[in-house]
C-alpha cells in the first residue's frame, strides 16, 4: 500500500531534522568553533556599544594597566589613516609622525558630550572622533553635531573622524572615515604579534578573547563561512523547514520585499534570501557574468542586495563568494574605472584580497530599537529607489563582457 502524499512529506521532513541533529559533523564542528567559552560572551556584553567603546578606550589609552604604553593606540591609528587616505579623505596627521612620536601623553576620553571615543593628543596636535555603532545607526544628525562639538572645542587641531561600524556602512558626512570591526581586527591582531611575548597572560587572555569575538560575531571568517556552505548544501531541506517555521525579526520585510521583486521587476532573479537579506541579479548582467560563484547559480556573484540589521536597512550591490578571485578582481577593476561611468567604489581599500565585496550602498529606512518596520512603507521606498539605481547601473553589462573578453585573452 502506497503511503498518503501528505504522510510521506511528513516522514520526509522529519527524517531531513533527524539528520540535521544526529548525522552532522559540520554543525559540531561549527558550535566548536563559535562556542568556545568568551569572557565577553559570559559577562553579556558581546554586543552592547557601551562595552566594547570601554573596552576600546581601555587598550587605546597608552597609561592603562594593559602595559603596553602606546601600541594599540598606534596600530588603530595607523589603519585609520591609511583608510582615509583611501577614502580620499585628508588624514589629520602623517603617518610618519605618528610613528616617529611618543603617545604616552594622549588622552581618551568616554562619552564626553556624548562621544563614544575621543583621543587627544597635544604633541603631535591632532584629535580623532570615533563614534561607534554595533546594533544601532545613525540618528538625529549626530555625527554634524559631533563634529561641530570637537571643531568648537579644539578650534586649531587636526580632527580625524571616524564612524566604526560592524559592515563598513556609509557615514552621513563624506569627511567621515569609514572603518569596520574587521578592520580594528587586523590592527589589533598586528599589534598583539609586535608585542609577542611582551604581553602579560592576563592581558592576552582578554585581548584574544576580544578578537576571537570580532572573528567569529562580526567578520565573514572564512573557515566559518565554508562550514556554513557545506551545512547548508548537505541539509537544505531541514534549514528550509527551520526557516519558514521560526523565521525571525526581518523575515517578514525580507519577504514583502522578494515578493514585489517577483511581482514588478521581472528583470531581476533572485539568487538567494537569508535571515538578514535579499539578492537578485538582472538578467542582463547574469547573460554575461562568468559562472564563479557557489551559491545556488554560479553566475549570480553580483547582485542587488536589500539588507536589514536591527533597525535599519538599505540597498547596495555587493558580490559574494566565488570560486576564482582573481577573475572576479579583473571585473571589480573595470567596474570601479571612473572612465566607463558607472558609480561604484569598494567599501575597504582590501577588497582585492578580501571574499565580499560592498560597491555601493544606499540607506532605505530605518526606526526605532522598540519599534517595528512599515513592512509596506519601506518596500514601496525600496521599489521607486530600484529603477534609478538600475539606471546607474545600465553601463554594468557591456563593462563584464569587454573585461570578461580580457581575461580569456
């Protein structure tokens, strides 16, 4: 006897869940590796602004107890200045000077008018800003009454500012430095390797703690993102039941969202939804983009993508993983040339190096921690904003297929 249809989905599913939990080394290997123990993580602070803008303040103060005078502070800043350089933007003080003075004098201050960070150094003269954002954005025009704030305050210093932010996202204010959690990684992994054995066990402790949280909460680390593929390709079935049976904070946005893709823009494909985003390539630039990528269609590397974090989201184009770099980077080159018009710039000067890449990126809406998204006010905002982003983008196909001539050559 043949069993019910309905019976036979229901075995089925249940047997995918059953192999998820019981037949899955991946998923081990994945708690292994983000669930070993984390002071930062016990102490419930992984995520809360406050904490890790303490926490920055204690490392990059050259008279705190860490002992390690100014190499933190230095390492930061050296970072911060080469990614102003790189965003065209005026650093406040040479690199060279930096590294030709001793900072042991300078001054951070917290929250000083509300400031997440603020050091000051009166020899050399200069005066860096950083405000800081984990879970919440921008708002209020803080960042123009920030900067107006420190200019009225040190009227004749050089004043950097700078806006942290877990994904690189897009000050207001162009004279702004854009700088990422994965960024404030590498100065602090590179200073930790110059102080080498200098550092006492207590103080290494925590600050490997800290970088294994900003490895493994904020940064795309690459072992973990493979585990997650295999995951994903090996147990589709079961995550896709997890998903539409769980869903989460966004889900509903991201799915109004894809339907109206769907719905009015048939010109778009959507190559992948997540928790957290939604991409689709035009058609146009899928008939000419080299298959390299290793999501579910190798070609859709690049691609729109509508993104929602917390209480905000926005829409940029961004590529994913792909299986030859270097290919990639050969049309990332032509893409970002000023002489084929198109408006589009790496968020890190990195990018070559780096598996992600965010070209472009505009704020759609945002709201309230306590608040929830106008599911259709904001896909109506994103909707009329597609066309003319498209539009930007119109020259995007005939550049590929000229670089993608180039790299059979």
């Amino acid at each position: 006897m043949s069993m019910n249809p309905d019976a036979a989905s229901h075995a089925a599913d249940l047997d995918a869940l059953e192999c998820f939990i019981a037949e899955n080394d991946d998923l081990l290997d994945l708690e292994a590796r983000i669930g070993r123990f984390n002071i930062f993580d016990a102490l419930g602070v992984a995520k809360a602004e406050i904490r890790h803008s303490n926490f920055l303040a204690w490392l990059l103060n050259p008279a705190a107890s860490h002992g390690q005078g100014d190499l933190f502070l230095k390492s930061v800043v050296m970072d911060i200045l080469r990614k102003s350089r790189a965003q065209d933007i005026v650093p406040a003080v040479s690199p060279i000077t930096i590294d030709e003075h001793d900072l042991h004098a300078v001054e951070v201050r917290r929250e000083w008018r509300s400031i997440d960070l603020l050091v000051v150094s009166r020899e050399p003269e200069f005066v860096f800003l950083i405000e800081n954002k984990i879970g919440s954005s921008e708002h209020s025009n803080q960042l123009e009454r920030y900067e107006a704030t420190v200019r009225e305050e040190f009227p004749r210093s050089n004043i950097q500012f700078i806006f942290m932010t877990r994904d690189g996202d897009e000050p207001s204010r162009k004279n702004w430095v854009a700088f990422t959690y994965e960024d404030l990684y590498r100065a602090l992994s590179r200073a930790v390797k110059q102080a080498s054995g200098a550092l006492g066990n207590d103080v290494a402790v925590v600050v490997n703690h800290y970088l294994s949280l900003i490895g493994t909460r904020f940064m795309d680390s690459k072992e973990i993102v493979d585990l997650c593929q295999r995951i994903r390709a090996n147990h589709r079935r079961a995550i896709d039941l997890i998903i539409e049976h769980t869903g989460g904070d966004s889900e509903p946005l991201l799915q109004a969202f894809a339907e109206r893709i769907r719905t009015n823009f048939p010109d778009l494909v959507i190559s992948r939804m997540t928790g957290r985003d939604v991409r689709a390539t035009p058609k146009s630039w899928l008939d000419v983009l080299p298959p390299i990528g290793d999501g579910d269609d190798p070609r859709a590397w690049l691609a729109v993508r509508f993104v929602t974090k917390n209480d905000r989201c926005w829409l940029g184009i961004r590529t994913s993983t792909v299986t030859d770099i270097e290919q990639r980077n050969v049309i990332i080159r032509a893409l970002i040339n000023p002489a084929n018009g198109i408006d589009l710039k790496p968020s890190f000067k990195t990018w070559e190096s780096n598996q992600r890449v965010m070209l472009k990126q505009e704020r759609v809406a945002s709201w309230g921690e306590e608040e929830e998204p106008n599911v259709d006010e904001i896909v109506n905002k994103a909707a009329k904003m597609i066309p003319t982003l498209l539009t930007k983008l119109e020259n995007v196909p005939a550049v590929i297929a000229a670089a993608s001539k180039q790299i059979r050559a």
